[in-house]
C-alpha cells in the first residue's frame, strides 16, 4: 500500500524544521480538526489520519504513543510541502489527465485483484475515491518537482571532463568489477521501510508473491530500476533504482555461496534470483568491467561522471528550491505546536486510538 509520500528524497533532507514556522498568525486553528494551515488552505486531522492508515503493519504491532505522534507529525510535513508545490501547480498549468491518474492507480495497486484491492482500502477505511485523490495529488507534486527542479538541472560536457582530468586515477580498475542492481524482499515486517510506495512484505507467503510479481513484470519489461525504487525494501538502493555500482572481483569471492555463484554465472543484462534465510534478492548483472585505465572517451564513464554530477545537483537543487518556497509560504503547524507546547506529548485527538 503506498504511503502517499511524494517526493520523499525532497521531503526527507528538510525534515521537521520549520514545522512551527513560515510567515502564519500566532492564532489558534479554527477547529480542533485542523492541524495546519497553508497559504489559508486548512490541512484536518482527519486527512492526516486517513494517510497515517496506510503505512500501519499489523504485524509490527500497536505503535507507542510517540511512534504514533512521529509519524503524523512526518505525514503532515509531507502534506504541507505537497501543499505548496501544489499552489504552483496552477500557475504551471499541470493537471493530471484521467488516464494519468487512471494508471498510476492501476501501478499502486500492483498485481492485486479489484476485489483485494477493494478490501484492503476498506480495512484502512479508505474510499477509492479518497485513494484515487491522493494519487492525483502525487502526481501534481511529481509534476512540479520535474518542472521546477528536474528539467532546470544540467551537467555539461566541460564539467565532465574536468572532473574525469582530477579523478582520473579513480577509474583505473585494478581488478574485474561487476556493476550489479537489486531488489530486496524480505519476509520479516519492516516498519520503516523507505520505497516509494511503502510497501513491505512482512510474511513468507506476502513476500513470495511479492518476488513472484516482480519476476513476472521484469519478464514483460518493466524497468527493473522503477520497480526498486517501488518495491525494494533495501533502504539504500531502493532510492537508487536498485543500483549498487560496481563491486571488485575480491569482494564477490568473499560473499555468499549462493550471491557468489550466482553473479558468476550471469552476463550482463540478466536477473538472478538468490534466496538467503528471510531474504529474497533479485538481482541484475548490468555491466562487467575488465581491468585497465578508462579514459573519458569511454560511455560508461562518461555516463557515470555525468550521473554522478548531476544526481548531487539535483539534491542540492531540491533542497534548496523547497527552502525557498517554504519560506515564501504562510505555513502554520499546529501539531508540532501542541507536541512542542506538551512537551513531546498533543492533545488525545492526536494519539493514535
């Protein structure tokens, strides 16, 4: 079930900072049912409930009373944001068509049925209309983060090389490396896991259809570097497609057996399946890289320079575009002012019940 969380990378660099803060009134809400405002868009308890229900695991457990307050505090944040970005939306003209959304519902719902699907909503007591909303406000957010930020960052062919004549020694490889990718499951609940979606298999029989889902789409051609940043519960290469660069001769004979045996016996551009314990790795062989100095004229270095250039631009660029935005905003966060004014403690209304 996705957690609605969008633009989570921008999300999380900012934190609660500022929960209090932005250019709002000293008033109290107009109702104990709003826990924020935005620009004079009231933000309801209920709303930030309706999301705190989908990211509960049943198996996990009961959340203690701070766990609970953390995580709605979390959520709200990430709906003040989404708040903003989607006041640009207009201005920017993005509206989501409904084949859009129609899709991107379909995608979060994976490959359960309508009638599991229905069910599950229900048992968090989720509308799909409310679901379908929420999907239509991620895609704005995605929308605008692409416009406002994505598009605006470039690497140009002089910085690459530049970098490539100070780092040269770097990309002599001294051994053979194997540049893998991967998708995690684990049959064990995860309440923190950090893939886009929030999904978390947390028994044996949730995670092998999970694994068989997955298998079944990369054999129909989805991108495997999509389906980790949905799907993968490896908190580190989940956010990079799955990508965990290319990993030395040396270190592969001293893995596992079964992760040792199977990275041998792949070529590039094969998946391999290797289970071990609780955990089930999908795992893609995407290059091989013989020994020897790579010079610049080299694809595969280039690409990775400009890769690596760009992907720091972009993290400094999000950060810093919603600083901006945030400070222009009128942002007030009641919440956070009734846990700092409890002293780590809110109203009941706050508590998960």
């Amino acid at each position: 079930m996705s957690r609605f969380v969008a633009i989570g990378l921008v999300m999380g660099a900012l934190g609660i900072a500022g929960a209090c803060g932005g250019a709002g009134t000293s008033k109290g809400p107009s109702s104990p049912d709003v826990w924020a405002v935005v620009n004079g868009t009231e933000l309801k308890r209920d709303h930030v409930e309706r999301l705190y229900r989908t990211m509960l695991n049943s198996e996990a457990g009961t959340p203690t009373e701070e766990e609970a307050l953390s995580a709605k505090l979390s959520i709200l944040e990430d709906m003040i944001n989404d708040e903003i970005l989607i006041a640009r939306a207009t201005g920017l003209k993005i509206v989501p068509t409904d084949d859009e959304i129609t899709k991107a519902v379909a995608e979060q719902r994976g490959q359960m049925t309508e009638e599991a699907f229905t069910k599950q909503l229900s048992d968090r007591r989720i509308t799909p209309d409310e679901f379908r909303q929420e999907v239509r406000r991620e895609l704005i957010v995605r929308k605008v983060v692409e416009k406002e930020i994505t598009e605006k960052v470039a690497v140009s062919d002089a910085e690459i090389t530049a970098f490539f004549e100070k780092n040269r020694d770097t990309f002599n490889v001294r051994e053979r490396q194997y540049h893998l990718a991967q998708i995690v499951v684990n049959s064990q609940p995860n309440p923190q896991v950090a893939n886009r979606r929030g999904d978390d298999a947390a028994t044996p029989e949730q995670a092998q259809r999970k694994v068989t889902m997955l298998t079944e789409r990369l054999r129909t051609g989805d991108s495997f570097a999509d389906l980790a940043v949905d799907f993968s519960e490896d908190p580190q290469s989940s956010q990079n497609g799955g990508d965990i660069g290319f990993v030395p001769q040396s270190r592969i004979d001293a893995a596992p057996p079964q992760l040792r045996q199977a990275v041998m016996a792949m070529k590039p551009g094969q998946v391999s399946t290797v289970n071990a314990g609780t955990q089930v790795t999908i795992l893609a062989l995407v290059a091989i890289q013989e020994p020897g100095q790579r010079e610049i004229s080299n694809p595969e270095v280039k690409e990775a320079i400009s890769k690596g250039l760009k992907d720091r631009r972009l993290q400094l660029m999000q950060n810093a575009f919603m600083s901006r935005v945030r400070n222009e905003a009128s942002v007030v966060n009641y919440l956070a002012r009734q846990i700092v004014d409890g002293a780590g403690k809110a109203a009941d209304a706050a508590i998960n019940k």
